[in-house]
C-alpha cells in the first residue's frame, strides 16, 4: 500500500498528488512512469508519469486529469488514503547531455511529465526555453516551477486569456527561424500537439523529441496494447520508450488506436460529473 501524503487541486480536474513510493523516490530519472492500480477490487492498471521525486521523503509527485473512471476514483481519494499498488520506475529514461540551446513544449496536462525534463536540461548546463500552452489560462499548470527553470518562459492560450493568444507552435516556430537555431526540441501534450510541433521544427532539421502517452496494461512490453510505428517498425512505448524522434512516429496510427476507448471514457467522465451534480442537489437547501 502506498499512502498519499499530499493533495492538491491544480485545475479542473487536475490533481497533484505527493505518494509514498520511497524505492521509486530514489531510483527514478527523468522521463519514466508508474503503473498505478488504485485497489484489490479495481483491476484498471493506468500508467501516469513521475512529474518530480524526494529521495530524502521517499515520496513520488503524480499530477494527472480524471478524464476516465479509475482517474476519477483517484481524484475521489484524499491525504491518508492509500493506493493498493504502484510499479516502477518504467521506461527508459530521458537523454540527457549538454547540447545548447533546448526548447521544452509541454500542452496541457503534458506540462507536468515535462518538468522533470526541462529541470534535467538545464542542471546538465543548456540554455532552456520553455512553451506552455493550454485552452485557458485556468488550465495552465506549473506556471511557477516552470518560471525557476527557464531562461525564457513563453506562454500561451487558445483563447488569449493569459499570455500570447497563438498555439504553441507559434513561437517553437519562430525559435527555430532564429539564428543559431535551437539544438533540441521535446514536446509532450496531446497526440496532435506533438504532431504539429515535429512537424514545425521538421524543415529546419532540429531534433525533437516526444513523449507518447498510448493505452498501456501491464507496462513491462507483454500485452502489446502501446504499439506504435516508428520509422517504419513496430515499438512498444512501456519498454522502448515513452519519448522517441518525433520526426519517426506515425501519429495518425497512434491517434487512431487511442479513439478506440473514446466513447467508453467520455461516458465514465460524464457519469462522474453526474453523480456529483446529484449529491450537490441533495446538499443544496431548497426553499
């Protein structure tokens, strides 16, 4: 059992959570993930990415959106609460060495697998930029902790309600017209998000990497369920990866194989707001 020590609400429906984990704590690097199952009863096994660690706490930081039930069900527990199984550190971690100038694009809930990132660049000695994007500006996370990172902190919102009104290939794309131009991307956010961004730096050959965030069952490479194509061959995203050359991976493969489970997550979201709208109402005094 591992217990949660610590819970915040950082937006709509997204959590921080700090969870004892003090082996993970302690062997973890950057860019490497648990498999969480939330109890005995519950079998859903969800994959979630180490957004930070404290050895000396033995504590692991998980920051993750309830978008489906087992996510729900976690938001649903609180300080004290336990969580039945947590395995891992999975994945290989993040390539880090000195190589310039790194630009950091995290959209969204992407945001917080990307801090461990850029932190790590810019403790090796890069310069690091850093774009943060969201749809508003209530849905901007780490705004703080990524500010102490950055050299130059570049955020923006579909709608214009904080920062540049622009998608956040926007300004990758005029990084990458600057001379010299940035030495490393990573991009982490939607599927399509990252698409797009391999795509902006593509004609100007600067190396972008992505961090794909495909179904995953058991996270050691024996289900199959996080295949994707990547330069033309058959990888498993729990073993080979998560991050890869996005300039290899066939997104609209990958895009296609996450609709499959669409319908039933959106249902799940939907009931849980459901249920919540119900139990309001009966705490709700009428007149």
């Amino acid at each position: 059992m591992n217990r949660i020590l610590k819970k915040t609400q950082l937006s709509d429906d997204v959590y921080r959570m700090e969870v004892e984990a003090p082996l993970i704590a302690r062997e973890r690097k950057p860019g490497q993930f648990i498999i969480l199952q939330i109890d005995d009863q519950l079998g859903e096994r969800i994959p979630l990415t180490i957004a930070d660690a404290d050895p000396a706490q033995g504590s692991i930081t998980l920051i993750f959106q309830a978008v489906g039930r087992t996510t729900h069900l976690l938001a649903d527990k609180q300080e004290g609460d336990t969580i039945a199984a947590l395995l891992g550190p999975l994945g290989q971690p993040t390539h880090i060495e000195k190589v310039g100038h790194a630009v950091c694009v995290g959209g969204g809930i992407g945001v917080a697998p990307l801090h461990p990132i850029a932190q790590a660049l810019k403790a090796a000695g890069n310069r690091v930029t850093i774009i943060i994007g969201a749809r508003n500006r209530s849905l901007i996370i780490l705004e703080e902790e990524m500010r102490r990172i950055a050299d130059e902190l570049i955020i923006v919102t579909d709608d214009g309600s904080y920062g540049r009104k622009a998608l956040v290939t926007e300004p990758l794309k005029e990084l990458c017209e600057q001379t010299p131009k940035p030495d490393l991307a990573v991009a982490i956010g939607p599927p399509i998000m990252m698409k797009f961004c391999a795509e902006t730096t593509r004609p100007y050959g600067v190396h972008t990497v992505v961090s794909l965030n495909t179904i995953m069952i058991d996270g050691t490479g024996m289900c199959g369920g996080c295949r994707v194509t990547v330069g033309g061959k058959t990888k498993f995203v729990c073993v080979d990866g998560p991050e890869f050359d996005g300039h290899l991976v066939d997104f609209d493969n990958m895009m296609k194989r996450l609709r499959a489970y669409k319908p039933r997550e959106d249902a799940d979201h939907q009931a849980h707001h459901c249920r919540l709208d119900e139990a309001a109402a009966l705490l709700t005094p009428h007149s």
